[in-house]
C-alpha cells in the first residue's frame, strides 16, 4: 500500500494499533492536495514559485506555504502547468475533518 493508503486504511489490527495517537499527523504528511484543487478556476502566476502550490504537496506542506506567503489563495500547479486553485479556508477544512476522522479531537 502507499503510505497514505496505510494511514487511511490500516490492513489489519496491529496496522492500525502501531499508528494509533499518530494518525493525525501522518495523515497530513501523506495526503496530497490533489483531490482539493479546484480546477473551475485557473489563475495567473505573477509572483513566482513563491506563491504557488504544488499538486504532489502534502497538507502540511501546503499549510506551510500559505503561512509564508499570508494569501488566501494559491494557484497549483502541476510542473510549469497550473491546474487550478486551493483556498486556506478549504485546506483548513479539510485539516479539521481529517482531525476529527483519526480521533485525536480532543
């Protein structure tokens, strides 16, 4: 399995007793914001690498990359072609429901 099908999915028991109080966290740095973009819109690149996000990057990569730049949206790009866009507000969401999916919630 890839490692983010292991943290979603344990195969078994002990899988998913070995990951336990980690899931939270492992599932930030598995999950990619592929399945996130949204692709109704595509934007410009007037800054740079610096102000855009990459397909492949994790949750946590991302949340990193909108702290440095303080915008609420950043285009993503998939190699030098821009795919579409994420918002903070919906990467924050998708953070919380994935807090609340692993039960670390508390």
């Amino acid at each position: 399995a890839t490692p983010a099908e292991l943290v979603e999915n344990p195969a078994n028991e002990f899988v998913d007793h070995f990951l336990g109080q980690h899931r939270f966290q492992l599932s930030l740095l598995t999950r990619t914001i592929a399945p996130l973009v949204d692709d109704t819109e595509r934007v410009s690149d007037p800054e740079g690498d610096a102000a855009r996000l990459l397909a492949r990057y994790t949750l946590i990569e991302a949340l990193d990359a909108f702290k440095k730049t303080g915008k609420p949206t950043l285009p993503v790009f998939r190699r030098d072609e821009c795919v579409g866009q994420l918002t903070k507000q919906h990467l924050l969401e998708v953070i919380t429901s994935t807090l609340e999916e692993t039960g670390n919630d508390s």
